[in-house]
C-alpha cells in the first residue's frame, strides 16, 4: 500500500471539503440573518433599534461575502502553488542565486512573502476603504495605511528572517532529533514575542497611555483588590485613528501583562459597565485561560513538529506535493499548507472550548460586578460594532469563539439570579 498517494489524495480532499463547508456555511448565515433583519429580537427591542438590527445585518452580510470570496482567492492560491506547479517553479528560481540552502531559503520566502503581499494588498484596501467605509466605521487614513504596511513589513524582516534563519539551521545540521531542538527554539522565541508585544511592539503601531478618569480607575482599583489579584497596568489604545469599533483585551504576561481598553469603548459605556468588562477579562486571567492556551499550544507545536520531522525524512512528500527535492524551507512551506488544511475539522471544537472560557469569565465578571451592566455593556458594544443579533446555530457554533448574543445574555442573568 502507498501510503504517501494516500496522504497527499487525503490532503486535497480535506482541502475541497473545507472550502465547500466553509461556502455553503457562509451561505446558512448570510440566509439566516437576511430572513431575521427586520425584526430585533424581544430581548434587545428596548436597546437596539430597527435601524440598527438592520445595519448590522447588513454589515455582517457584507462581511460574509467578502470572506467568501478571500476564501475562493486563497483556494485557487493553493492551487496554483501546489499541483499547478508554483512552488516548485520559486524553488528553482529561488536556486538559481547559487547560494547555501539556509540563503536559498531565506530568498524562498521572502518571494514568496512578496507576492502574497501584492495578492493580499487589494483586498487590504477593499475591506479598510471600502466595506469599512460604507458602513462607517473606517478612520485610517491613506497615509495611515501605507505607514502599517511598511511598519508590518520592517517588523517581518527583523523578526522573521532571523526566526527563519535558525530554524532551517537546525533542520540542517542537529540530526533526525532536530524537531525537539526546533520546538525548543519556538517557545523561547515566542514567550519572548508576548513578552515584548505589549512594551516594544504594539506601541508602534498605537499609542497606549494611563488611564485618566479618576472615578472609573477607583472603580477598577477597587475592583482588583476585591478579586484578589496583583494588577495595575490597564491602558488606553487610541484605537479610534484606524477605526470606531470597541473593544478590550489582555496581553502580555509577567511584569509586561496588562489589559488595554480602546479609547472607542470607553466613550461608549459608561464607568460601571467599563468595570463589568474589566471584570470579565479578570475572569480570564483568574481562570488561567491564557495560560492554558499557551500550554495547549506548545503541546500541539510539539507535535506539529515531529510529524514534520517524520516528512521531512519522506523524499516523496516534497515530489508528490510540490514536485521539488528535499529542503527546510520547503518542508516548512509544505507543513504549513498541510497543517491549515488538516487542523480546520477541528475548527468547531476549538470554538467549543473557545466560548466555555468566555461563560466562564462572564460567570466571574457577575460574581465581582454588576450582571446587568455587563449585560448593557455586551448590547452597547453589540450595536456599536454592529454585530449581527441573529447569526445562523450552525455557523456560530463551529466558528464562534464567543457565545451568540441571545444565549450569552440568557446565561448571565442566570447567574445574576
């Protein structure tokens, strides 16, 4: 039996069944909020407007079709890079430079990285001035945008290219056992990146500065002391340059950890229903869902790795899936299609676990805040954003990384009572 015809026949079947799911799931939801649009929900009716159902409906109509369509781009991508020939035709272009397999690489890549950026570019500059213009939420500026991309770029070549570099290093020169050396490698270097994200990288692209309201960090200081956490680094971003939606998160970890809150949120809610947020994003960290994850993470890289370190040995899983002899950087290329193509059917179970984090943090944030102004809070960044109130069951419930709205609000005024 031919083992490796049917590994290289299973990966391009999982890679049509997953664009034909992803379609026709795309097509349930953008159905499903179109038949619910005119009618607000009875539980939001006294928050959310007509008008404002309708717009976000709308807006995540939009948004559906245009994932649809990156969807198809990025099917025909893989294509063209893999049975069409592609990656095989940079290879040899990549070698005729004449220069070590490590070099070759890094000129692999980074022509590669070129013309994804030439593909990707259009549909940056759709979705920013077009679709998040139409419906009023774009702020970035022309020149905004070209200063991103180049600060995004610079970031890449210094951040990427060394990473790169020491990865094919290892692949070349540490033996069949390089895996666990590699692994090693990425999880120094990505604590690292979370470490440094929130103090040297994020502030490039935004400005963070300490919260000015008196009253509301009162309310936020007193709240960490009644959860009995250690934590004062809570920032404002000026989100509001790029765009006007709202939002929360937490970043960082150690010293460097902090929550940023963007300055569009807390224009729109007020200060208890700011410390209810707070509240649900302690509950995050007072759970270790962060933690968690990173653990969960590593463990998966691990064994990422060592299935790459099996192929990596396989001469025909560079010739039967690419057409090109054995090297590191193609078996990293080659892995990173494979990965994404394998890993979707595990999309729903990650979103599964993703939104029993989330009941969780809303559980807590009710237990040390108020439920109600959570709740007003959830609906005001709800409309503000204008996120749909109706999504389709089937669609949330294999991509929702949060719980819909309706059963979100039902489960917090179950535990405030």
């Amino acid at each position: 039996m031919d083992y490796n015809n049917i590994f290289i026949t299973s990966f391009y079947i999982f890679a049509v069944a997953g664009i034909i799911i992803k379609q026709f799931l795309n097509y349930l939801n953008i159905r499903h909020i179109a038949l619910n649009r005119n009618q607000v929900p009875s539980e939001f009716s006294n928050k959310i407007t007509n008008e404002d159902h309708s717009k976000a409906a709308a807006y995540s109509i939009a948004r559906l079709k245009f994932g649809s369509f990156s969807c198809l781009i990025n099917f025909a991508l893989l294509m063209v890079w893999l049975p069409l020939g592609g990656l095989e035709y940079l290879d040899t272009f990549s070698r005729n430079f004449g220069h070590s397999e490590v070099t070759t690489g890094l000129i692999f890549f980074g022509l590669f990285s070129l013309i994804g950026l030439i593909i990707d570019l259009p549909e940056g500059i759709y979705k920013t001035f077009v679709l998040e213009e139409k419906f009023g939420f774009n702020k970035t500026t022309p020149k905004l945008f070209i200063k991103d991309l180049f600060k995004q770029i610079l970031l890449s070549l210094v951040l990427g290219a060394p990473l790169l570099f020491i990865l094919m290093s290892i692949m070349n020169k540490l033996g069949n056992n390089w895996w666990a050396y590699a692994w090693a490698f990425i999880v120094v270097f990505q604590f690292i990146i979370i470490w440094a994200y929130p103090k040297f990288i994020a502030p490039l692209f935004n400005k963070f500065t300490k919260m000015e309201n008196q009253e509301l960090k009162g309310s936020i200081d007193q709240l960490i002391i009644d959860c009995d956490l250690n934590f004062k680094d809570y920032y404002v971003m000026n989100a509001s340059i790029r765009s006007s939606h709202g939002n929360a998160y937490f970043t960082g970890f150690g010293r460097n950890k902090r929550i940023v809150f963007f300055d569009t949120l807390l224009k729109s809610l007020k200060n208890e229903e700011v410390v209810a947020v707070l509240a649900h994003e302690l509950g995050h960290l007072k759970h270790k869902h962060i933690l968690k994850s990173l653990i969960w993470g590593v463990l998966f890289m691990g064994v990422g790795l060592y299935i790459l370190g099996v192929l990596y040995r396989t001469p025909s899983f560079f010739t039967d899936l690419a057409g090109t002899n054995s090297s590191s950087y193609m078996g990293l290329m080659l892995f990173s299609y494979v990965s994404s193509v394998f890993s979707f059917i595990f999309t729903p179970i990650s979103s599964w676990l993703s939104r029993k984090k989330e009941y969780e943090a809303d559980e807590f944030a009710t237990t040390y805040a108020s439920g109600q102004a959570l709740i007003d809070a959830l609906i005001s960044m709800y409309k503000d954003n204008s996120n749909t109130l109706t999504p389709s069951p089937t669609y949330s419930k294999f991509y929702y990384s949060h719980p819909p709205a309706m059963e979100r609000v039902e489960f917090i005024k179950s535990k405030m009572n």
